[in-house]
C-alpha cells in the first residue's frame, strides 16, 4: 500500500535519524511491512480540479534509519491508501485549512487518521470536558471574577490557554499571589479571551502520566513524564525526564469507555496525560507514543503493534465501503 503521512514542518527538517518522534518508528515499520512510504507538510497541499494534492517526498530506509529523497513530486492525496494526519498542534488557521482539503478526499478510496473532521471539532484541552467525573475541578472562562472565585475556592489553580501546545503557556497560581490580578489579565488578554482553569492537583509534583490507546483499546505500557528541573510541567524531551509507568487495572477500567468513545468519533490514535486518575488533556491531533522509551523499559516493540492496528484499520474500513 501507498500511504501518506502529513508531519509537521519542524519534523521535516529534522527527519532524518530522529527516533525521538512517533512517526519515525511507525513509518520505519511500515516499510518493513512493504508498504511504500511518503511524506509532506501541510504547506505543501493543495487542490486542483476539485482533487486534493500534495508535493510529496518518498521516504526508505538505509541501515535502521528512515531517509527521504529531496526531491518532491506533486499526487493526488486519493492515490494514497492510508494518509496518517499527524500534523504537530497548535490547530491554528493553517491547520484548520489543512483539514478543510480533506474534506475533498474520498473515503472510499483513502482512509486518514485521525480524521480530520474529528480533530477540527476537537479542542484537546476543552473537550476533556466530555468526561467531566474523570477531570480535575474546572471551569472555561475569560472572566477575572469567575477565576478569582475558582481560585479562592482552590487556593492553587492552574491556567492553560485554549490553542497552545507543548505546556506553552500554562501558569500556576496561588492564593494571595501578589501577581495574581497580571496573570489572569495577561491570560484571558483583559477578559477577552477563553482559558481553561483547573484545580491544582498536588501529585502534578511527579509529573503526568501518559495514558495511550489504539482503537477501544487502552495499551497497557505507559510513561511518567517528569517537570523539568525549571518548571512545574513537562517541556524536555529527554530520557531523564521520561520513565516508567504502571497503568493500574482502576485505571484501565475508567478509561476504556474514553477509548470508546474517542474511536466512535473518528479519534482512534489518543494519548491521555493523567495526574492522580486524572485527565487533564486528551491529545488527538499527533500524540507521541514515546515508542522508544517504551520499548526501552518494557522490552517490547510498540512500533508493530502500532502498525498492525493501523493495517487493521485499514482493511476493515475497506471492507465496510
């Protein structure tokens, strides 16, 4: 099969020999598995005559590392049998119109995932709220009042913009904080603009989980991902920053109707960040299976069975249209 992944722009440059990224290992396995592997940016798409396209590059592999070769070449997206849309958040308009040209792409002929509909009408911070009893306290809000009524309440709350990635952003504050009227004015730009607020959870000191799904599945290897030295939240990828985790079976009980549900809205590939049993993000746009640490500290192949999931996917969509 011909299959298509759409990666983020900063990926692209650096794509060569990354095995920090999940795309690296999947598509490193797909062409194990024979399958003939592209890869283009959302930049790099278009529409001609009502068929969507992209300049795409061909990608193989040369003594355990993936390369491309430089040169693109334009085809139509309908080519492809499977496109895996894994372009890095955030969702801003250059993204939205990036899924707008999948709406020009016949299923029938080419499965994506994750859908691109389903990302478009998903905010991984805001719809975290469709599990309510599995979040921490919360509220969205622009209004300093509501906030200063949430944090007085709390006493320690967290503040997250709506449309960022990567931690980028978030702040905590405290109660008879001196800077607090700056945080939340700088925040919610002097009310004018939505944030999610959460009840500071006190396990955020060890870091979040990193809870992964494949379909109605919910895989049994996770992560820890550790603060940086610097901050109360994950921002470096590194080994030190990353170890092992244990899902326990009260976890995994809970969160399978998330699975469930998520795969019902065209989200199969998910990964949850969990603190203390709870869902403070739900990642659906490019989640990172941490396939390397995985597989490092549980002596398994994460990567095959990714791929065997997605070919699955594949062929039961197929036989569905």
């Amino acid at each position: 099969m011909d299959i298509l992944f759409l990666i983020d722009r900063i990926e692209l440059k650096y794509f060569e020999f990354n095995n920090l990224v999940t795309n690296f290992w999947i598509i490193r396995e797909l062409i194990r598995k024979n399958n003939c592997v592209y890869i283009t940016t959302i930049d790099k798409l278009g529409i001609c005559d009502e068929k969507a396209y992209a300049h795409c590059y061909s990608v193989f592999e040369k003594h355990g590392n993936i390369l491309y070769e430089h040169k693109p070449f334009k085809r139509n997206i309908e080519d492809f049998g499977l496109v895996m849309f894994r372009n890095d958040p955030p969702v801003d308009l250059d993204y939205i119109n990036a899924t707008y040209i999948f709406d020009f792409v016949n299923r029938a002929k080419t499965v994506v995932l994750n859908e691109p509909k389903a990302i478009r009408g998903f905010s991984e911070k805001l719809h975290a709220m469709l599990f309510p009893d599995l979040m921490p306290e919360h509220i969205v809000t622009s209004s300093k009042s509501d906030i200063l009524d949430f944090l007085s309440e709390h006493e320690e709350i967290v503040l997250k913009p709506l449309n960022r990635c990567f931690g980028a952003g978030v702040m905590t504050l405290k109660k008879g904080d001196k800077n607090t009227s700056v945080i939340i004015n700088s925040m919610t730009n002097n009310g004018t603009t939505l944030v999610m607020v959460q009840k500071y959870l006190e396990k955020a000191r060890f870091g979040d989980k990193r809870v992964l799904f494949l379909g109605d599945e919910v895989l049994d290897y996770c992560v820890q991902k550790l603060p940086s030295n610097d901050d109360f939240k994950f921002n470096e990828h590194c080994d030190a920053n990353i170890v092992k985790a244990v899902l326990t079976d009260e976890e995994k009980k809970k969160f399978i109707p998330v699975a469930k549900k998520l795969n019902a809205m065209g989200l199969p590939m998910v990964g949850l960040d969990v603190i203390d049993g709870k869902i403070i993000e739900i990642n659906v746009t490019s989640p990172c299976y941490f396939i390397k640490e995985i597989n490092n500290h549980f002596g398994v192949e994460l990567e095959k069975k990714i791929t065997d999931f997605i070919l699955s996917h594949v062929k039961t969509k197929s036989l569905i249209c």
